[in-house]
C-alpha cells in the first residue's frame, strides 16, 4: 500500500511536510496549490511554496514531493506543469478539488467538476506536455453541487491520459461534514484501470481498514487525520502505537522552533492555534492548553505556555 499526504492550503506548507515525514512512511507529499492564471509563473514561486525543489524534490528526509496545480486554462496548466517537473518536482497533480469560495470564484478547483470536457483539457494539455515518465495525477472531489457527473470527472481524467487518480470523497456542497462517501471511490476503481487513491474521513488505523475493505483500493491519502494524529501514517503503515500527548507537544515545540526561525514567523500565532483545533479531536489534552493559549496574540506568550504545558508533563513523568 502507499499513503500519501494530502494538499491541505494553508496547512500543509514546507515545515509540515518536513515535520510529518520525518516521522511517517509517507510515499509521496504533495504541496499547496500552486495558483495558475495566464502565464508561466516564475521559479521564485515554485522555490517558495516547494523549497524542496532546491533538494531535488524531496523532503529532508526523503520522502518525494510533487507540485500540485490550480486553473482553468489547459495551455497554462500545461506549460506550469512542465515548468514543475524541469524544476525537480516528482511529476505534478491537477487541483479539482478545492472548496473555497474564492477559489471556486474565479474558476478553480471544486467549480470544475461542472464541466468534465474542461477537466479533460486541461489533463490532457497537461500529460502532453509533461515528460512520459513523470506523472500527471488529478484529485477530485464527487462533484460541486451533487455527485451525478462523479463517473464522467473520473472517466475524462482517465482518457486524458492521468498516471493516477485521487478522490476526496465528498462533493463540494458536503465540504467535510461526515461521513465520506467511500462507495462512489469503489465504483470509480472498478471503471478506469489506473490507481485510484482513496481520501476522506481516515482517522485512525480502523478507518484505514474500512475505507481500504470499502474502496478496494490500496492507496490512500490523508489530510486532517495526519494533522490530528502527526504519526497516523506510521500507525497504519507499521501498526505502531498512536503519538503519545507528551510526543505531540515535543512535536509542537519542534515545528514552533522551525516556525520562528524561518520567514513566516509572524504567521505563527495563527497557525499554532490552527493546528489545536486538529489535535484536540485526538487528544482531550489539547483542548485544555488550547483554551489556555488561544488568548495570546503574541508568538512568545504562546511558547511560554508550550513549554511550561510540556515541563509539567515531564515532571509527571
């Protein structure tokens, strides 16, 4: 089985994916969108949001990365796409699954999946233009509004030539409320004969399993659950015990460390408080420190309760 972590904006950026891999078995990690409008964007975009490409395309601890895409115009999609992969990125994926308003707005991600010829395009532009021995994968949603064109969007990325194809199974409408409708990815998998990965509501390792017995798919990504459990993958990979409480805060103050030293500092405040609201599904601890911290504006009030939270935890123990 692979399990690949998922393109979660605003979430997933480089300090994640470095923090996440070093700990988990990912096979492969795939970056926030990269917005495409009516030009070949240029190198400093793609060395911001995937500085991995200055080491060859992969995390610092190996694990490869691929670029993902967002647009609605197959000729720019095309040539950013090769632009990626002569960049070092581990082949590159189409975004069709983006919920945001503002995306979806000005004729990205999620609004697609109205449109299957669009997709078809634009993958198609994409595969021609990308070397045969890189991939081009698509991930998608069941559809904007409703499911009914969840087949035609699978089937149009298929005949246009995609490596593997990625459903989030909801439609955009669902947003993620529970549950994921798993059974739309098992007729998908019977339909086209190229990978299908499956994604949605994987928690834990009895999610894994379902989801896998469900689809039956072999490949999974996921997104919320990695950042809820930071060693999920790990768990359903090697069947490893699940991160203790005392761990993840060692983990916390890792990636605060990572944050402070590196260019988005000032955003750290946010984030930190953004990855709580994750944590405190998996650990009833969380959502103490969380109640604690969320009052603090600044970055060293916040890592004064950290490492205060994880020296009371150290002397229990």
């Amino acid at each position: 089985m692979r399990i690949i972590l998922a393109p979660m904006e605003g979430v997933v950026d480089d300090h994640m994916r470095d923090l996440l891999s070093a700990i988990n078995p990912y096979d492969l990690v795939v970056t926030e969108f990269v917005r495409v409008v009516n030009q070949v964007l240029p190198e400093k975009v793609y060395y911001k949001l995937c500085p991995e490409l200055h080491n060859n395309g992969l995390t610092p601890s190996g694990t490869p990365v691929r670029v993902q895409l967002l647009g609605q115009h197959a000729d720019w999609m095309a040539e950013n796409a090769y632009k990626a992969v002569e960049l070092g990125s581990h082949g590159v994926d189409a975004n069709f699954g983006c919920p945001a308003k503002m995306v979806n707005k000005s004729n990205g991600g999620a609004v697609l999946l109205q449109y299957p010829e669009t997709i078809y395009d634009i993958v198609k532009a994409m595969r021609d233009a990308v070397p045969s021995e890189q991939p081009v994968t698509a991930k998608i949603r069941l559809g904007f509004e409703d499911k009914s064109k969840f087949m035609e969007n699978a089937l149009a990325i298929y005949e246009a030539g995609a490596t593997e194809l990625a459903v989030h199974a909801r439609s955009k409408v669902d947003g993620y409320k529970p549950p994921a409708y798993w059974e739309y990815i098992t007729e998908i998998r019977k339909a086209i004969p190229i990978p299908v990965i499956a994604n949605g509501e994987i928690w834990n390792v009895d999610d894994a399993k379902r989801c896998m017995e469900v689809t039956q798919c072999s490949d999974i990504m996921v997104g919320r659950g990695a950042i809820s459990l930071p060693n999920l993958a790990d768990t359903i990979k090697n069947g490893v015990e699940p991160f203790s409480w005392q761990q993840t805060l060692q983990l916390l103050l890792q990636y605060t460390q990572r944050e402070l030293n590196g260019k988005k500092a000032t955003y750290y405040p946010a984030r930190i408080k953004q990855w709580f609201r994750y944590l405190n599904r998996q650990y009833p601890q969380a959502e103490e420190l969380f109640r604690q911290l969320r009052v603090h504006k600044t970055k060293d009030a916040i890592v004064t309760e950290l490492e205060k939270a994880n020296q009371e935890l150290a002397s229990r123990h």
